[in-house]
C-alpha cells in the first residue's frame, strides 16, 4: 500500500534492512529504530501504521512495548506485529495475548512481509 507508514524496531540492524528495502519497493515509507525505548517517544512525534517489533531485544522487550501501546487508545488502529526468531506454540500464544496482531518469523521473505502487514501480493 502506497504511502503506508511502518516503523520497524530490531536492536540488529541486519534484521532491519531486508524488511525496509522491501517495504520501501512497495512504496511505504520506513522509519527504524534500534531499542524498544525509543518507540512511545517516536510515536509522540510521528504517525504509524503499522509497527515490525522484535520480540527479544535488551531493555524493553518487544512484548512489554507492545502491551504500553495497547493501553492507549490513541494507538488502536496501528497494525502491531511481532518480528521474532520464536517458533514455538506456547511462545505465539504468549505474544499474541499481548496484543499483536500478526507474527513474523525470521528470516522473512515478501509474501510473508506483505501477508502480516496486510500489504497486497505482487
């Protein structure tokens, strides 16, 4: 979706350029961030649609960054997904109880991406 706004937070950076290139190919605009501290201040500043969050990262964890932003109503239409290396059952049920809406397995690839943003195929 053309001019579709997603941030994408991963304390790697290597797990952040493949989604950004190619959500940027899709026409998104793309903002990255390293630490789930820097998500709420972002937000304040800038709109998103749609966050990419890595589950495990030092400091706040993705899930606990995800559960702050569902106590804001202010943030009820941002499509939150997890991005994370987790696979197993028990884990899926556990994060999206905190409110994620989708989960994205690493390593990705564009029909997954664009599947769990809800973007159209190409």
């Amino acid at each position: 979706m053309k001019g579709m706004k997603v941030l994408i937070v991963d304390d790697q950076k290597v797990n952040r350029t493949l989604p950004s290139a190619l959500l940027r190919q899709a026409g998104c605009d793309v903002f990255e961030l390293e630490t789930g501290e820097e998500v709420l201040p972002f937000l304040n500043l800038h709109q998103v649609d749609a966050i990419l969050l890595d589950i495990s990262m030092p400091g706040i964890s993705g899930t606990e960054v995800c559960r702050l932003l569902r106590r804001e109503s202010r943030f009820d239409g941002v499509h939150v997904v997890a991005y994370t290396a987790h696979a197993l059952l028990s884990e899926r049920d556990e994060i999206l109880a905190a409110g994620f809406n989708e989960m994205l397995l690493k390593p990705i690839n564009r029909q997954r991406l664009y599947a769990a943003l809800g973007l159209p195929a190409d």
